[in-house]
C-alpha cells in the first residue's frame, strides 16, 4: 500500500502573500513528493511496507525513518494553515489557557517559540507539543525528527529547512518565523490536543 501526498487543503495561492504560491508549488509538489515517492520505493518487500506513518518514525531508521518523519512532519505543517487571518489569531479554551500556564503568557510563548526555530542549527523543525497531561512543550526537532519519538503530541510545527522559505524571505528565517502566525489555524490545534 503505498503513502499518498496528502493534498493541500487550500488553493496554492490561499497563503499570498505570507507564503507565496511559488513557495508552496515547490514546497508540496516537489519537495513533500520526493520524500512520498523515496518511501513508496524503500519499503515494499520490509515490515514496515503496512505500517502507519506513526509507527514507521517510531521503528525505523536511516532512509525509511528520514522519509517518513518528512512525510508526517509535512502533513501536519501544511493542514495547520488557511488563508491569512486579520486581526488576532489566538488558540482558545484548553490549549490558550495550558500555554497560559506554561509560558506565562501567549506573547511570551510565541517569542520562545520564534526563538526556538530561529537558533536551530542547520536543517529541522520547531515543534508546540503536549504530554500525557496535556502540558505544552516547545522543542527543536533537528532534520526529519518529530516529537512523538519523545513521546509527545505534536500540535504545531514550523517548518526551519531553507526550501520552506527561501523564496519568499532569503536568508531571514526570523522574518519567516515571525510572519507565518495569522496562517496558523488554531481550530485545527485544538482538535490535534483533544485527539483521543
Ligand atoms: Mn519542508
């Protein structure tokens, strides 16, 4: 059974103009298929061939797991979005008052979290996460790492490989960092936090 790419759930331009449709043209119809296409050719023939994703990041290693975790790393990424929201775009009930509590405030959680992705050597992802309690986290996830091989919930993810923004802020990874949070769909945070 192979993996598919998972559709965006918006148009390629739904993003303009804080992530252009360049941008996401490449990002998910190049890169994110180069990752479903490296796995569909490596696993048939091994155990992980009727694994789920999950469970392919959590067992595996070298390519297989590199390519999974891109894969799932990506799908959350891309669904968290939708079109740019104006004025501000704050999660609610659980999840605003368990960053709240963590982080003393949303502001202060959004700068830790800018802060986070921005000082992360090299290739990966800034992650919010929560554990079993439902208390967030903030993590750097170096290459295709995802935090559920910490045991975790990944809730939120920005994407910090060069391709997820060079085209649209160059070398200004802050820039992006700082620019993508009225795209964030907190609705669809919410409910990864509730996910039984
Ligand atoms: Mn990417």
């Amino acid at each position: 059974m192979a993996f598919p790419l998972q559709p965006l759930p918006y148009a390629l331009d739904a993003l303009q103009p804080i992530i252009s449709a360049e941008t996401l043209a490449l990002h998910h119809g190049k890169h994110l298929q180069a990752y479903v296409n490296n796995l569909n050719d490596a696993i048939p023939g091994t155990p992980f061939e009727t694994l789920s994703l999950e469970d392919i990041v959590l067992k595996s290693e070298g390519g297989i797991l590199n390519n999974a975790g891109q894969i799932l790393n990506h799908n959350l990424y891309f669904a968290q979005f939708r079109a740019p929201k104006q004025g501000p775009n704050l999660p609610t009930g659980q999840l605003l008052t368990a960053i709240e509590q963590a982080f003393g405030s949303f502001a202060t959680f959004q700068d830790q979290f800018v802060q986070k992705g921005a000082t992360l050597f090299g290739s990966g992802w800034v992650w919010l996460s929560a554990d079993i309690e439902g208390k967030p986290y903030i993590t750097q996830e170096p290459n295709a790492s995802n935090p559920i091989q910490k045991g975790l919930r990944p809730l939120l993810t920005f994407d910090v490989w060069e391709h997820a923004y060079y085209v649209d802020y160059q070398n200004r990874r802050k820039d992006y960092l700082t620019s993508i949070w009225p795209l964030v769909n907190w609705d669809v945070i919410n409910h990864r936090l509730t996910l039984v």
